[in-house]
C-alpha cells in the first residue's frame, strides 16, 4: 500500500521544490546548496531501512529524502542558465539550443544506463519477481 503514496511523493515533491529551492539556494549558493542537499537526502535514505517497520515514520523520511533530492534537480536548469551565460561572456555568443541537446542527452543517457544497471545487478543476483 505504501507504494501508492511513495510514488506521488516523488512528484510532488519536485512540485514543491520549484518554491522552496529558491530560497535555499539564494542563502547558501547553488553548488554549495545541492552538496548539502546531496548529503541530507543520503543521510535520509540511509534511515530507512532502521524504520522498516514504522510506515508512518518511514514514509515522513522518504518524503523529506525526496524534498532534499527534488532542490537539486531544480538547481539543474539554474546550472544550465548559468553556463549559457558564461559561454556567452566568454566567447560572444550564446549556444542555449546546443547547451539544452546536451544536456538532455545526458540525461537520457544517464537514465537508461543507471536503469540497465540495477537490471543486470538484480539479474545477477537471482532476482525473480
């Protein structure tokens, strides 16, 4: 049952992390903002698996886990504003087309490859669903 809130809670939280990264990261500066976030969110997740047995702590966890991850993918289209605009103040031209394609490239590349990975690690530990 508990993946029926699990799930939304990831959404959600990238839903309200458009309001509450700004904030955060106007006080501590991007990069080191996402480091904190980083290391809140690991320090979360490692939690979880002490409170197993308490859903209701459990999901409180995971959902603030995913608030402290979700600051940092909002970050990402801050970086990418950002790197547009020193491309431009040092070579007089400004390249968001191809910054946007790269980026979106290595994301999708990312995703497959990370997903491919926990398949052959599930695979080859005998997993069977």
């Amino acid at each position: 049952w508990m993946i029926g809130v699990m799930l939304p809670a990831v959404a959600g939280m990238l839903l309200l992390s458009a309001f509450v990264a700004p904030t955060i990261l106007a006080r501590t500066g991007i990069r080191n903002g996402c480091v904190a976030m980083l290391g809140i969110a690991a320090l979360l997740f490692a939690i979880l698996p002490l409170v197993e047995g308490q859903p209701t702590v459990f999901l409180a966890i995971y959902i603030a886990a995913c608030l402290a991850t979700s600051v940092t993918t909002t970050a990402a289209f801050a970086m990418i504003a950002e790197t547009v605009d020193y491309h431009e103040a040092q070579f007089g031209v400004r390249r968001e087309g191809l910054l946007s394609a790269g980026v979106s490239l290595a994301t999708k590349v990312g995703m497959a490859l990370g997903t491919a990975g926990i398949a052959f690690i599930l695979a080859g530990a005998g997993y069977d669903p």
